[in-house]
C-alpha cells in the first residue's frame, strides 16, 4: 500500500495512542437557607363579607408604574418649520401633477388631429379616385327611367 523503501523489508510504523483526558463534573454545594425577615412588617387587614365572613390577610401595596418622563416641549416655530415644509413638497408635488397631466392631454389632443386628418383624407382620396377610375361610364337615374317606361308604355 506505501511504498517499500527499507529494499525488501516490511515498513514499521509507530503508533502513537491518544486518550481523552475526562473533565471532573463540577461539585454541586447546596446554598445554605437563611430566612430573611422583611424590613418592616405588613398590616394585616381584615375585612367583613356582607355575609358575616372575616377574610383577614396581608394588605398589598398595588404595583406602581414607573413615572414617565417629561417630554421636552416642542417649539412653535419648529412646528411651523415642519408644517411649511410639508405644504411646499404638497405643492411640488401637485404642479408636477399638474404639469404631467397637461402633457398628456396635449399629446392625446394632438393624436385625435392626426387620426381626423388620416381618415379625412383617406374620405377625399376615395372620392377623388373613385370618380377618375370609372371614365366612359354611363350614370343612370333609375327613377326618371322608371317614370318614363311607365309614362310611355302606360
């Protein structure tokens, strides 16, 4: 499998064995247990049931939330700063609107032009080449013919 390079005898490998060195569990010592006495001792209240029970226990302060911080007053003119501001983009915004909107209906104004002009001129070039294209032809009023066959032959 390796190559042989002792020229005819078996290559000797030394094998160096490793073994884990196991970490010692850590001791577990019990806290001692030491009653600890409240700094002042609670009222014990008792109350009376409408029904005659006395139910008497320790009275317990409700939880207080914490006091919130005062909010530093804001200044007029920073409000009025921040109103202007939002007035000006309104603005801007609403000529930009404006100026996009009046675009496009002067590109749609101009389209209907061109598309009247497109189908008047194909209405006048229809009846310009229609006439030239039929030259020798005879035109008949059917209605005088009628009127006359029937006034001849009636």
């Amino acid at each position: 499998m390796y190559p042989n390079h002792t020229h005819g005898q078996p290559a000797q490998r030394a094998v160096e064995v490793h073994h884990p060195t196991p970490i010692p569990p850590p001791v577990v010592q019990a806290a001692p247990v030491v009653p600890v006495q409240p700094g002042t001792v609670p009222a014990v209240a008792s109350i009376v049931l409408p029904d005659g029970r006395v139910v008497t226990g320790y009275a317990i302060d409700p939880a207080r939330p914490e006091p919130v911080a005062a909010k530093p007053p804001v200044s007029r003119a920073a409000v009025n700063v921040a109103l202007g501001g939002v007035g000006f983009l309104a603005v801007c915004g609403g000529l930009l609107l404006l100026t996009s909107f009046i675009a496009a209906l002067t590109a749609f104004i101009g389209q209907l032009i061109i598309l009247a002009a497109v189908i008047f001129g194909g209405w006048i070039a229809v009846q310009v080449l229609g006439t030239s294209g039929s030259k020798g032809g005879t035109t008949v009023n059917i209605r005088r013919a009628v009127f006359k066959r029937n006034h001849f032959h009636g």
